[in-house]
C-alpha cells in the first residue's frame, strides 16, 4: 500500500521529518531542532514544495538570506505529529 501524500496548507507549524533527518545522518546540529512556519505551498511533481518561514533564521542564514526555506513535502512533518513520526521512522 502506498503511503498517502503529505499536504501541508499555510500557516501550518512544521519540523523536518524524523525518517528525512534519519536518512541524512542528521542526529544533532540545527536541523532537528528547526521549527517554521509554512507560507505557500506549490505543486512539485507527485509533491509539494513548500516555503518555509523558519523561527530561527539566523541560524539558517547562511543558506536561506530571507529566512525561508524551501523544502518538499515528504521531508517534512507536523509539528503535532513529530513524536508519531520518529516512532514510525524507527
């Protein structure tokens, strides 16, 4: 069974996904710890991207100047949901 698409509208709270930060080696540093704000949602083949105002920007600031960033949708998460996903991630 396929899993269903992750949709995402603005103003939602999101983190990255733990399975993302997983298959990244991403255990510590910024990332997992990134909270943000989704601004706009545009089709992106079968997902979305998603524009991302990040609380903490300056700490993404050499990446993103305007404090965005700029994320497909399977690689994030709910902020709601980040515990049922790292269980799920394994």
């Amino acid at each position: 069974m396929a899993k269903a698409a992750k949709t995402f509208q603005i103003g939602d709270r999101v983190a990255y996904a733990a399975a993302f930060l997983k298959s990244t080696g991403q255990f510590t540093g910024i990332a997992p710890r990134l909270r943000g704000t989704v601004r706009s949602v545009e089709p992106f083949g079968p997902h979305a991207l998603v524009t991302i105002a990040w609380d903490n920007y300056k700490a993404q600031s050499q990446y993103h100047d305007d404090g965005l960033g700029r994320v497909i949708s399977p690689n994030l998460t709910l902020v709601s949901r980040i515990a049922v996903d790292a269980a799920l991630a394994g």
